[in-house]
C-alpha cells in the first residue's frame, strides 16, 4: 500500500533516484534537501522543503505534522579526498546532523530510517568479497563519519527506532527514465568523468597503475542507481512489516558482486560510446583500497535484491544522462508550494 515518505537528501544523485522509484510505486514523497551539493532540478516532487538534515526549527514541525510512514536518509558530504582535507565538515555535517535528525525523529514517533551507508566503512579489508561480518577500520574520514552514525542507529534501538544500514559499493549510471543522474559540480567519479574525457578530446586520468591487481589499476564494484533505489524500497518495506515500537537495526551490502578494474571500466566506456579514449597514467590517488567488491548474499536473501543492470547499462545510461545534462536540465516541478528558506 501506498507510504508517506520523507526523502531526506532527494536532491542529490541516489536520492533523487530514489524519489523516482518511490513515486512510480505510487508513494507520498517529501523531500528535505539543503541544495548544498543537490540540485532543485532534481527534486521530482512539488513538495519540497529546503534545510538540513538537522535544523530543528524546520524538520521538528515537519515531522510531527505529517504522518511520515517512514524516513530515507540520503543527505552527506561524500567525497573521500575533501573528508581527508576538512574532517570537522564532514563530521558536523554527517554525524552531527544526522544525529539531530535521529533524535527529531523520536520525538515526533516517526521511528522508520533507511540509511545510506558506504563500504567505505570497512577501510582496506583485503578480501575478495566484502560481506557484512568483516570489520570494520574506515582509512578516510567520510568512512568514518558513516560508520558513527550506523552506531548511532544501533544505540537508538533501545528507544524504538527501526532502522536499516545500507552500504553501497560505487553507485553508478543514470534512473533509465533520465529523471535523475549523477550531477556533481565537482566531479571525482570515475564514468562521469571518462564520459567527459572523451566529450573533450582529453585524455582520461588513470589514477595508479601499479597496485598489485589484475591489470594494476583499481577494481571496484559498479551497482546501478536505481537498483539501489528499489532496495530502499525494500528495505523500507521490512522496516514496515516489524512490530511497531520494537526497537531494530539491520545493515547490508549492496553491489553487483563484480570486480572491474579501472582499464575495465574505461574499455566498457569506449564499447558505449564506440569511440577510443586516450588515457594518462597518473599517480595514485590519496586514500584508494585496491580492492573493494560486496558480496551482498544478504540482501539477496532478506531484501530479495537483484541487480537488473550490468556494467554495460551503468555506462549506457550514465552516457544517456550526459547527453541530457549538456542540453540542460529544465526544473523537473516549477511549483514552489510548500518551499521554506532557512533563515540561518
Ligand atoms: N579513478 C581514476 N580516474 C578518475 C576517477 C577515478 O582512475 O578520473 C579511479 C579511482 O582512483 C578509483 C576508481 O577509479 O580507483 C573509482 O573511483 P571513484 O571516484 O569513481 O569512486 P571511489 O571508489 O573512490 O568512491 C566511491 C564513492 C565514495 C565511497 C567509495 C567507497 O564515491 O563515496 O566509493 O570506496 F566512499
């Protein structure tokens, strides 16, 4: 049945992805979004209120007004090598106003929270697939950051709240219909990145070539936004289905279960677009594991997650979602209904 659901972060790249799943399932979506690093052209509801995560005078009287069914928390700074040059941001503005969130949350009874989390909690763990059990010793400070609020989350079982971790491996491409995509003004992913490269004429930066992999380049595993997308939905759904007031937290790994390399990825982006692109051997890139691929057994088994899309339709999409962005993205709802400016 249809959910009341408040999107926190809906105006960033898996939020925004999100939001297009939930509204085609035929859901109420809310979105809560600072615009900091989102884009109001990618909020795909006229409900709309601009703030953070955590600002009370906003978000309070938001949640005790509306019956949210639940809470999806998209909302960070998540750039690894910023969160190594300006920690304090990344901490007040991951913990600190998440926790904030958290404690809104309680107060008002609306005890439903799908998190997004990162593998990058789990640091450098030299294993051929990461699975949920494996420790985890973040290299980074945005790692960090995320590990923290997962415990936040797990302490606030004892107060009632229902929560679900989900760490993402490398979220890649664009939502098929092209609502929404990775749009970043500064730009570090690396298909986003390769598509530009090859728009210009340069050449693509291989960041490292002598790690002890394959090929020598980095191998990450590429999941598709909007398989990430539905397993909020999923994820949502379970946290529906649990007895009310009985505190919960969950975690899981989602990722395709498959390793490319740096070069790989390049070779699928050349496929795509039919067309060579010349690549520059660069050093290695500060804070890089060499390997990090999911095994995400657990949320096949428990979220019945199942990636539809391959590395070739990441790539495919992402290319489809460039060409949209170099034409210019008109604002997706022009109703400014319900927009509130935070005064701070
Ligand atoms: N890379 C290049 N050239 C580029 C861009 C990236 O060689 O121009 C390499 C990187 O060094 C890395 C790989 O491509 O080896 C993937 O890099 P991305 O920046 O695309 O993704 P990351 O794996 O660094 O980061 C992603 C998310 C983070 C998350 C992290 C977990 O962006 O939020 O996965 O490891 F924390």
């Amino acid at each position: 049945s249809a959910q009341k659901i408040l999107v926190v972060g809906g105006a960033g790249y898996v939020g925004s992805a999100a939001c297009a799943w939930l509204l085609d399932q035929g859901h109420d979506v809310w979105v809560l979004d600072d615009l900091s690093t989102g884009h109001r052209e990618l909020v795909l509801t006229e409900n709309f209120v601009k703030a953070r995560a955590g600002d009370r005078k906003i978000v309070l009287p938001l949640l005790k007004s509306h019956a949210f069914d639940g809470v999806m928390h998209f909302a960070a700074k998540s750039l690894v090598e910023e969160s190594v040059q300006k920690p304090e941001l990344y901490w007040e503005n991951n913990v600190e106003q998440t926790q904030a969130l958290i404690e809104m949350m309680i107060e008002a009874g609306v005890k439903r929270l799908v998190f997004s989390s990162t593998c990058a909690i789990f640091g450098d763990p030299k294993s051929a697939k990461i699975d949920e059990n494996l420790p985890k010793n973040p290299i980074n400070p945005y790692g960090k950051t995320k590990l923290e609020v997962e415990k936040l989350l797990e302490t606030a079982v004892t107060r009632g709240l229902q929560s679900i971790a989900l760490r993402y491996f490398n979220a890649a491409g664009a939502e098929p219909k092209l609502r929404a995509g990775e749009w970043h003004v500064k730009e570090t992913h690396l298909i986003p990145r390769t598509l530009k490269a090859s728009a210009l004429g340069s050449r693509v930066e291989i960041f490292g070539h002598d790690y002890s992999t394959p090929d020598g380049t980095c191998v990450r595993d590429y999941i598709h936004v909007s398989d990430l997308a539905a397993a909020h939905g999923a994820a949502m759904n379970k946290l529906q289905n649990l007895e009310k007031d009985k505190g919960f937290f969950g975690a899981y790994n989602l990722g395709s279960e498959n390793g490319y390399s740096v070069r790989q990825v390049v070779d699928a982006v050349e496929k795509v677009i039919g067309k060579k692109i010349s690549r520059a051997d660069m050093p290695r890139r500060a804070g890089d594991p060499p390997v990090l691929v999911s095994n995400s057994e657990k949320a096949k088994r428990e979220l019945a997650f199942k990636p539809k899309h391959d590395l070739n339709s990441i790539v495919q999409t992402a290319w489809d979602w460039e060409q949209k962005l170099k034409k210019g993205i008109r604002r997706a709802v022009f109703l400014d209904r319900d927009e509130t400016i935070n005064e701070d």
